[in-house]
C-alpha cells in the first residue's frame, strides 16, 4: 500500500508549477485509515473506515484565496486541478501580497501505537470488545451494555512555495463503556473512556475491576435525588472543567471569531478577567494529547498558547491571516478535518492549568453547593458570552461535606460572571486529556482535547 510521502515528487513537481504563477502556493495531502468496534447487549459490528485519500492545493491569487482539491495523485488529475488554479490566479485582479507569513518549517514526524488496536484483527477486537460487555453485564441491574474500540491512523504531508516540508503520522485510540441500568421507568447509566495518541497502551485501566465499579455506578444512579435548582456554589470535577475551559475560551478565542466581530472577548483581550490563580491555555503539543499534532495544515509548528495568563485574558488562536489582520502571529491552529474541507482556526487541547488547593480544602469552602461529574455536551455563545453545560450525575455539597448522590443537570450563566466568582482552583500531578469532537458551528468535526483540574465557582443549575 503507497503512502502519501510516496508520491510527494508528483505533489511537489505540481506545487512548483503552480509557484510559477501565483505569489503563493501550498498543498494539504493526506491519507487516514482506520477500524471500529461497536458490541452491545444484542449487536456487534466491525467497520472498516473507508479509506480517505486526496490532496488540496490553495494559491493566493493577489487579492483572495483559491483552493481545489482532488482525491487522486495521479498526473492527469493533479494537471485537472493545477491548471483551474492557474486560471483563477491569472484572473486574480490583485497584486496584494498573501496575509501574514509563510510557514517554513522542514521535518518528518511519527507519532504511532506501540501496541496498535489493529494488529488484534477483527476477531481480536470483538473479543475484547465482548470481554468487557462481560464484565458489565455481570453487574446485577446492568440491562445493557454499549462498548466502542476504534483506532484511526492519519498521514499527512504539507509544501508550500516558501519551502516548507511538514510530514506526518500520528495514531490515535479511544475506547468508551457505557452500562445502562434500569428499574421501575427510571434510567441510569455511568460512562468510561479514554482516548489519545498511541494505541492499547493507553488502555491500562480497562480492567474488569474498573468496568465493573463503572456499571455499579450506573445502578446506584437509579437511586439518585433530584439536583439543587437555582444560582448556588459549584464545583467542577477535572473534566467538567475541561468542558468549562472549552466553551468558555475555546471558540470565543479563535480569531476569525475576532476579525468577524463575532466574540464577546475581542473587547477584553489584555483585562483581568479572573483571579490570579486561574490560567487556561490551548496546548496542541501535549504529550500524547488526543487534539495534539506536529504541524498544523499551515505548516506551523505545534504551539502551547496561554489564553488566561494568572486571571489576565492575554491571547488568542490565530492562523496566518488573523494574525496579519490583528497584528499578531500565527498560532499553528490551522487545522481542517479532511482535505476536502476548508481550512479553520480551531483549538487543539484546550484545559485549565493547575492551582494550589486540595479538592478537601475546596469541599470545605462549600456551605451549600453541588459538584458536577460526568460531563455530557456544552455549548456556547462566542457572541453573546453564555454557555451551558452538561452532566450526568453530581454531589451536593453540604457545610463542607460531599452528601447525597444527585441526577443529571445542567450549569448555565455568562461567561464573565462565572470567572469572576472562581474562588478556587484544585493542584494535580498531571492533566488528563479526555477525548472530544468539537465542530465548526455544525460541520467539520476534529479530535479536540479537554483537561482541567477541580474549579469552585458559583452558577446557576437545573436539572437536564
């Protein structure tokens, strides 16, 4: 099976052409594979994803981008899309030079499973897939079981005229178990997964121990309260507030958001905007990070950009024309889903750095309140400055005490008031990414990471 990197001198040949007459050039070329696993109470299926395979090439014509792709390496087809782009930059109109600055970045970089999902085969995927069905389903109350393993492996190659060389191949893996329980009309069910570069690795703690106390926790949420409704104090367990970092300075920050005048932040860039204990940054150089990367699909080297810098809202994500545009510099958050889309800022692994209280001292800072676990989706508003954000399950809080097992809800209000009342952030050895996709609106979803530690805020909260 050829890879990208093996036709790179008919890509390259092509993107000289192109060089020679428009006053830049670049091409995105990738090829992903990849399988999936899925096994519930009554179904099991194994899925080969399709193989995505192609190549886009972008010119800028001396007034605006131009861009085609195709999803063939061959000669006819790359000379098909060089010379519509060759047509568009002869009648480009413009002699304005292209935004921002060039990539020049040169290397090759691969970031593959040491023990990969794939070589267990369709029979051994199943397998394991149906051993931790097993270990559910042996939880008396468990009256279904959903268990997903899949793996994908990307290889993409990036040129420009400028003379940049990004190559690479990166592997990534996630495994999710839901047990569902059910009794009398009433629903519960507990999550786990884990994802990130790398393969079975990264699994150890998928273990009959663990899944079995995760359908406990389904069955014991059958017997859970009704949560508090109203503004109260809440703390945020690390990957409810992964979800926090990510609505609330996740799409606000993206500058096309800023030059659109679409973000209730671009007003506030450089102002404290929270306590001095509190720092969130977008990390696509995380170790292992399930939204990390080498390159982005500018060519930029992969980059931690602080966003709150010690309560100071201090930066913003940035591709090469949003940083001309704004006076800044490219970020390397240029990233598209596949090659036949366009190309967007887009967070990588966004989270909240750690502080310095014990999650004990922020329980005892709680008269009344409630900690949320679990999280399920959030939204939010990069406009208007609202989010909201959803969980499974929580704890309420009581004169410094974690009390009674509470059901699904949701935690809503403005941004700003939300950061300003922080009152506490939790201290960790390390960050755990958690797995996400996260959308441009509605379309092109990507891996995008999510980490934190525990947070004391106060929000309002409603059942979901």
């Amino acid at each position: 099976m050829t890879t990208v990197a093996d036709h790179e001198g008919g890509l390259d040949q092509a993107l000289q052409r192109l060089g020679r007459k428009a006053r830049f050039a670049e091409l995105m070329a990738e090829s992903r594979t990849g399988d999936r696993v899925s096994v519930d109470t009554s179904s099991t299926t194994f899925a080969s994803e399709p193989r995505l395979r192609g190549v886009v090439f972008r010119v800028w014509t001396g007034r605006q981008w131009a861009e085609a792709s195709t999803s063939e390496f061959g000669p006819a087809e790359l000379d098909v899309v060089v010379s519509r782009l060759e047509s568009e930059s002869e009648r480009g109109g413009g002699n304005a030079p292209p935004p921002g600055e060039p990539a020049t970045t040169r290397g090759s970089w691969t970031a593959v499973a040491k023990r990969s999902l794939r070589d267990l085969g369709p029979e051994g995927s199943i397998s394991l897939a149906k051993d931790i069905r097993g270990w559910a389903a042996a939880v008396q109350g468990i009256s279904m079981v959903h268990v997903v393993l899949d793996w994908g492996q990307s290889e993409r190659l990036y040129l420009n005229s400028a003379g940049a060389r990004c190559h690479q191949r990166i592997e990534r893996t996630h495994a999710i178990v839901v047990p569902i329980a059910m009794e009398n009309g009433r629903v519960g069910f507990e999550r786990w997964g884990v994802g990130g570069i790398g393969g079975l690795e990264l699994l150890p703690e998928l273990t009959e121990p663990t899944i079995r106390k995760t359908a406990a926790a389904s069955k014991e949420l059958l017997g859970a309260k009704a949560p508090p409704s109203g503004e109260t104090d809440v703390l945020l367990e690390p990957g409810v507030t992964g979800i926090f970092a990510h609505e609330s300075f996740g799409h606000g920050t993206e500058a096309d958001q800023f030059v659109r005048n679409r973000s209730y932040l671009k007003p506030i860039l450089g102002q404290v905007v929270g306590p001095e204990y509190l720092s969130i940054v977008d990390d696509g150089t995380f170790p292992g990070g399930w939204g990390s990367f080498f390159c982005d699909d500018e060519g930029h080297l992969a980059h931690k950009t602080p966003l709150i810098d010690h309560g100071r809202f201090v930066g913003a994500l940035h591709d090469r024309e949003t940083a001309a545009v704004l006076g800044a510099k490219a970020t390397a958050n240029t990233r598209r889903s596949d090659f036949r889309s366009r190309a967007f800022v887009r967070m990588t692994n966004t989270y909240v750095a750690p502080g310095d209280r014990t999650l004990e001292e922020l329980v005892a800072d709680v008269q009344d309140g409630v900690l949320l676990e679990q999280w399920m989706s959030g939204i939010e508003d990069p406009l208007g400055g609202q989010m909201q954000i959803k969980v499974q399950k929580g704890h309420r809080i009581e004169h410094g005490r974690i009390t009674d097992l509470v059901g699904a809800m949701a935690l809503s209000g403005k941004v700003l008031d939300f950061l300003k009342a922080i009152r506490g952030v939790g201290r960790a050895d390390r960050i755990v990414i958690e797995p996400g996709f996260c959308g441009k609106g509605h379309s092109d979803p990507l891996p995008a990471g999510t980490g934190g530690v525990h947070l004391l805020s106060r929000a309002i909260v409603g059942p979901a």
